[in-house]
C-alpha cells in the first residue's frame, strides 16, 4: 500500500515492526515531491514515534486481529484472558499490560489484538466501573470548589475524587488519564 493511503487507524509493517497510525500529514512545497508524516505507535513495544515517507513510498498493510476477551487474573507475572466464545485461554506478560492491569478486575471484558498468532496487547473500554476500598474522610471546612481527596480503589489505583464520594462506593474512572469520571 501507498503511504499516501495511510490514515489514523491503519496497522501497516515497516522495518521488522508493527505501527498503527495515530496521526497522519502531507505536505509539499515546490517542485519536490511531497512528504507524508506519520505519528505511530509501535504495537509491540508501545513506543510513539514519527515516520517521515516520500509521498510514492510504500509499506505493506498488516491484518491485525481484535478478539473480544475476558480478563481472569493476573498472577503476577503473566495475564490470563478467556476467549469468550471457545472458551481458550491466552496469556500475556504483566509487564506488556502496565497501565491497563490499573484498571482491570476480573470479568473485565476487553479486547485483544493479535498479528499472525502473536498477541501485541489488549485494549479496555474507555471508562470502567470500579469500587472504592479506602478514602480519606473529608476535611471539615475544606468546601471550596473542586475540593477533592484521595481514594483508593479495588485495583490498588490511587486516586483524586471529590468529596462526597465514600468508602465501598462504585465510581466510573476515564482508562486515558486515569482520573475519576462519575459515580456508577
């Protein structure tokens, strides 16, 4: 495929690696041939980085795989997910799942991406539900607006919710920033 074709989105093959396209731009001044950037994430090492092109540059297109999985446990080296429809179970490494282990519990629906039998990481819904296990009590005149506390949740996740918000409460946290987004 063309690079020109590329778009947000797009899993392509480029040098031994697997990118998808975050970001995509064209420019072109004069008589040169034009230059396609693109900023990638490295879908086996999660590295984010930018890769300039000649605009007739080609790369090959990679069928990347999402398979709708369900989180077991996590033993602390290794993940284990179900596929939900045969039942087969995958294990990934702890240390590839960093991030997304902070909001996982088990039953946690996700999705899995793979590439040729070999499985790249896992995507979690954006906003996931959980239960507060610790929250400090909220300071007696401490109301002024935007007030907040910290908390922390069944994941072992730190962090800052507003007030009101009490021990054994469930709370909807945004999986991008990993900051609190509503009661449940």
């Amino acid at each position: 495929m063309l690079v020109n074709d590329l778009r947000p989105g797009t899993t392509f093959l480029y040098e031994g690696n697997i990118f998808v396209v975050l970001d995509y731009s064209f420019s072109k001044s004069g008589r040169q041939q034009g230059k396609v950037t693109v900023k990638v994430k490295n879908l086996r090492t999660g590295a984010r980085v930018e890769l300039t092109f000649t605009g007739g540059d080609k790369v090959d297109k990679a069928m990347v795989e999402k398979k709708d999985m369900q989180y077991l446990y996590n033993d602390g080296n290794n993940c284990m997910l179900m596929n939900t429809e045969t039942y087969d179970q995958v294990e990934i490494a702890a240390n590839k799942l960093e991030w997304e282990l902070k909001f996982l519990v088990e039953g946690t629906m996700v999705k899995m991406t793979e590439y040729e039998g070999e499985v790249l990481g896992i995507t979690i819904p954006e906003k996931i539900e959980l239960t507060i296990t610790e929250a400090e009590p909220a300071v007696k005149g401490d109301t002024s607006s935007g007030a907040q506390k910290k908390a922390i949740l069944e994941t072992g996740l730190e962090i800052m919710v507003p007030l009101f918000i009490k021990e054994g409460e469930k709370i909807i946290i945004n999986t991008t920033d990993g900051k609190y987004s509503g009661r449940a």
